[in-house]
C-alpha cells in the first residue's frame, strides 16, 4: 500500500536559518508528489509538486523541494525561514491514473524562533 | 477566481444524529474531494467525485457518503454519529482528472457531543 512519512513531528529553527522539512513515501512506480501547508484553523495551500522532468521545482514562498528517486525522497527546504513560515506542512502523493486521491503524511509542526 | 467554499464552518451535533456539509468547487472545477483531519488519524481521504458520480473511495464505513450536483457543488453526509467522527472535513477541488493537484477549503470543524 501506499504511504508516506514525515520522520518530524516537530522542528524549530531559528528565523533566518536554513530550513529542511523530510518526506519519504512509499509507492510502485514514480507518483506525483506535493508539499501544502497548514496555517492554524486554515485549510490546506498547495506549496508546490512534481510530476516529471526536472528533479529541483519550485514553489511559491520561497520554497523549493528535491525529488530523489534513489532515496524515494521529496524533502522540501528554505534557504531563510521567515517567523510566518511557522505552520503543519504535509507532504502528499497522488495516484498516476487513480483519480485525484491523495495519501497524506502525518506533518511536521514547524516553529520560528524570532 | 473564489476559492473553495465550505459551509458551515462550525458544526455541533450529538451521537446519533446526522450532519450534512456542503463544499462549492472553484468555478471551472469537476472533481472535488473529501478528507478528514484528526489529531490521532491525521488526513484521510473520503471520497472523490466527478461529474456527479463517485470516481474513488477511501475506507470509511458506509455511514459516510456524499454526492456531487450538476454545477459540481458537493455534500457529504454523516449519519449515526459517533464521537470519533469529530474532525475537520476539507473539501478539495480540481481542473485536472489526475495527477491529484487540488486546491482546498477553510473546512468544517465538526464536534459530536
């Protein structure tokens, strides 16, 4: 069965560090993968995804996440982390071919340190 | 564009009663998904529609069930509720018919009593 995991359940850094959230999953062939965010009482912001091609995407707020096929990897990092970065982020896999489900990991508290 | 729509934000309900909540997709959008978020379970998908009929299922009893209407909008409905059913349910939506990208709700903070 699919899955994935998010080894954090909390990390704090300091405003200004360097930031590396780690996601693992577990699936047959290549999935598609994404990164949202949680504010408290929100619902979920797609930070960004990968389908294909190039391994390095981009996403909004500054954010960026690796795809390492090897280590079955989507960490997801932040050169300076900023005090409103402080929120849940999950990291998701689709199904290629089955529809629009995600399967979630359990997501990573992340604290700022001002 | 309006994003995701969700009502009520808020719901209270007592054990054995019913609840129905209400998502209204970003115009445009055919698919839209549902998912239950709890501290002990985390995120959890429900179901997904599109173009009205049910294209995928989580594993959830058969209390848990939901429709989807011509203009895409979208219910789902619990029935005989039971404590742990208190959650917040995120409705998803999405012009795509794979890949899984979605945008999401506020949500429905339900609490049964």
């Amino acid at each position: 069965a699919q899955s994935v995991t998010q080894p954090d359940i909390h990390i704090t850094v300091s405003e200004g560090a360097s930031l590396e959230l780690r996601c693992n999953y577990s699936y047959g062939a290549t999935p598609y993968l994404f990164w949202y965010v949680q504010s408290p009482g929100q619902g979920l912001q797609l930070l960004l995804k990968y389908f294909s091609g190039d391994t390095l995407v981009q996403g909004i707020k500054g954010f960026e996440a690796e795809f390492k096929r090897s280590q079955s990897s989507f960490n997801l990092r932040k050169p300076s982390v900023h005090w409103s970065d402080a929120a849940e982020y999950f990291c998701a896999v689709g199904h290629p071919g089955g529809g629009n489900k995600l399967t979630f990991g359990t997501g990573t508290q992340l604290k700022v340190e001002l | 564009k309006a994003g995701v729509t969700q009502t009520p934000r808020y719901l209270i309900k007592t054990r054995g009663q019913q609840v129905t909540l209400s998502c209204s997709p970003i115009s445009g959008h055919r698919s839209v998904s549902w998912y239950q978020q709890t501290p002990g379970q985390g995120l959890q998908f429900l179901f997904e529609y599109f173009s009205e009929t049910q294209r995928n299922k989580g594993n959830f009893p058969g209390r848990f069930s939901g429709r989807q209407f011509s203009n895409s909008r979208s219910e789902m409905n619990v029935s005989t509720l039971e404590l742990g059913d208190s959650a917040l349910y995120l409705c998803a939506s999405s012009d795509s018919t794979t890949r899984g990208e979605q945008f999401f709700g506020p949500g429905t903070r339900l609490t049964v009593l």
